[in-house]
C-alpha cells in the first residue's frame, strides 16, 4: 500500500526539520513492518509562507526523495492548502493522511490508521482523547463549537480536527465537492464510504507558534457553520413569525385598552419596540446577507489555490 502523509505549512521554519525527522522515523518503521510500499512519502505544502519554510522544504526534498514539496502561489489558508495537497497527490497513492506541520497530533496513531485501511475502512479519522495539554481558552472555545455545530445541524465528528486518513477513492469522491466554502471537516462525512476513529493525545507544539489566532478561529467556526448549514436562515424566519404573532396580541390589547377608553401616551412601549423591531431586521439582514455573500462567491468558481511548483 502507497501512503502519502500530507501536511500544510505556514511559517513553520521553526518545526519542520523535527517535523521531517519524526515522519521519517515513522515511514521507515511502517516500512519495515511492511504495512506501506516503498513508494510512499511525505509531501509538504507551503502556503505562501514568508519565513523559510519553503527553503527548508526544498533541502529536505533534495536529500531525501521521501519528501516532496508542493509550493502554493500565495497564502491560502489551512483548509485550501490541505485541499490543494490532498488532489495533487491522490492519484499517485492508495491512501493519504493529512496532519498538521507541528506534529501535535500524536503520530502514533498513523499505524492504527494505516491498520484499519488494510481492515477495509476508506476513511479514518483521528479524534482527540483528552484536550489536556491545550490552555483552557482553547479547550472551551473548541467545545462550544462542536456542540453549536451540533446544534446547527452540520454533521461533524466530536473532537476531530484534520488528522485523518482517506483513501484515493474516497479523495476522488471529495474532488467532486467543488464548493469554494471549505469545511472540510463538514465535508468528508458527506463523503461517505466505511469509515471509522481512532483516538489520540494531542500533544503541545513542540517549537514555533499556532497560526490559528482568535480571529481566524471565529472565521473558521463562522465559515463551518454558514457553509455547512441553513438553520440560521430558517432560524430568523421563526423570529420573525413569532415577533410578527407577537405584534398581533399586542394591536388586540391596544384595541381592547382603546375601547375602554384607557389609552395611556404609551411613549415608552412605543421607542422600545421600534429599537427592538429595528434591532432584529438588521441581524435578520446580516445572516440573510451573508448566505448571499456566500453564494456570490460561489457562483464566481474561482480556484482554491494555484501550485505554482510541485517537488517529485
Ligand atoms: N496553516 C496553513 N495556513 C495558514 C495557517 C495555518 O497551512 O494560513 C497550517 C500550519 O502550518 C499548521 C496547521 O495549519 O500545519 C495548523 O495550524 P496551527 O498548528 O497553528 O493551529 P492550532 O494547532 O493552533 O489550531
Ligand atoms: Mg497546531
């Protein structure tokens, strides 16, 4: 069996040597238990980092024909460079697996996956045993996304990142999802075939720091959920029925109070609810603008990501 382990890199300089190290330790032991051919590597993908990452990159593909490098024309993101990894590489291989350049996914757990492949699963996917080792913050945040996803109704499996394997077909399949959206981790369990999980710990990172700042961990959640679902939409037509209900009772209570001849200036209900009404049409309008900026950008079908060279 081919395996290719593929790994997005952005400013990573700092790790990618260890990084090399570690994976190459791994292959040859993989190797050698003769789970995987000879045939198989490890590819690199530099998103347009700017530190020396794709230098690095080259050396290590130079000395060493286990590695291979792809270069994207510029910086993408995590989610279009694992993308643009996974479909240069799927037809050279029977299987990938995609981690991430630190190495905090315990790289253990590639045998495991490599295991129940041969079992006959097209797709396994690493989950997290424990988030001990990640800071409190992080551990929050990163649980109260899965359960909102959840909520959302996107189908997305409890603690797994992007640490998984897939076969070639199940790859193939993902190719035809030309969304340009990305959730990928919406996505694969869309895939379907025979899948399953293997657990993990996730380790800190070992050197360098994460790429994954507060402002790029709310665009990813907002992007999963607003690219893998519709409730929200669905969500604010409920609102509006019930305020529109609501606006109902209370014209028959005007009414009524009219009749009676108990009108009060009422000044206060009045500012109130135009503040109130005011308040929900603009988020109505915002998630509703949104889905449109969504699909003005999906109508456009620009490409993902460009390779602009590819180190075999
Ligand atoms: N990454 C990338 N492009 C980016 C940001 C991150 O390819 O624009 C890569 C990064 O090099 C790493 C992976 O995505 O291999 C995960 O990033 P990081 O470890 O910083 O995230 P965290 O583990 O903190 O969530
Ligand atoms: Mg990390």
């Amino acid at each position: 069996m081919i395996l290719y382990l593929v790994l997005p890199c952005y400013n990573e300089e700092e790790v990618l040597p260890e990084t090399a190290k570690r994976l190459k330790e791994k292959m040859e032991t993989l190797e050698e238990a003769g789970k995987i051919s000879k045939e198989s590597r490890v590819v690199f993908v530099n998103d347009g980092s700017k530190d020396r990452t794709w230098e690095i990159i080259e050396s290590l593909h130079e000395r060493d024909k286990l590695f291979r490098g792809i270069c994207l024309s510029r910086n993408r993101g995590h989610q279009n460079a694992l993308l643009a990894g996974l479909m240069t590489v799927r037809e050279e291989c029977d299987a990938v697996i995609s981690m991430d350049a630190d190495l905090q996914d315990d790289i253990g757990a590639v045998d495991e996956m490599v295991d129940r492949y041969l079992e006959g699963y097209e797709v396994v996917y690493g989950v997290r045993s424990s988030r001990k080792k990640d800071t409190f913050f992080k551990r929050s945040t990163a649980q109260f996304f899965y359960r909102f996803m959840k909520m959302m109704g996107v189908e997305v499996v409890y603690n797994h990142a992007d640490y998984r394997l897939m076969s070639s077909r199940a790859l193939e399949a993902l190719s035809h999802f030309e969304e340009v959206n990305l959730f990928l981790r919406g996505l694969v369990p869309l895939v379907g075939f025979k899948s399953t999980t293997v657990t993990y710990e996730r380790g800190e990172r070992f050197a360098g720091k994460s790429k994954y700042p507060l402002r790029k961990m709310l665009s990813f959640a907002f992007e999963g959920i607003t690219s893998m679902s519709v409730k929200p939409i669905r969500w604010i037509t409920i609102l509006g029925l019930l305020v529109f209900t609501a606006s109902i009772g209370i014209l028959i209570y005007s009414i009524i109070r009219y009749a009676m001849g108990q009108t009060i200036p009422g000044w206060t209900f009045l500012a109130v609810s135009i503040w109130a009404l005011g308040g929900i049409q603009l988020l109505a309008v915002g998630v509703i603008g949104e889905y449109i900026g969504k699909i003005y950008l999906e109508t456009k079908k620009r490409p993902k990501y460009i390779v602009s060279a590819y180190l075999k």
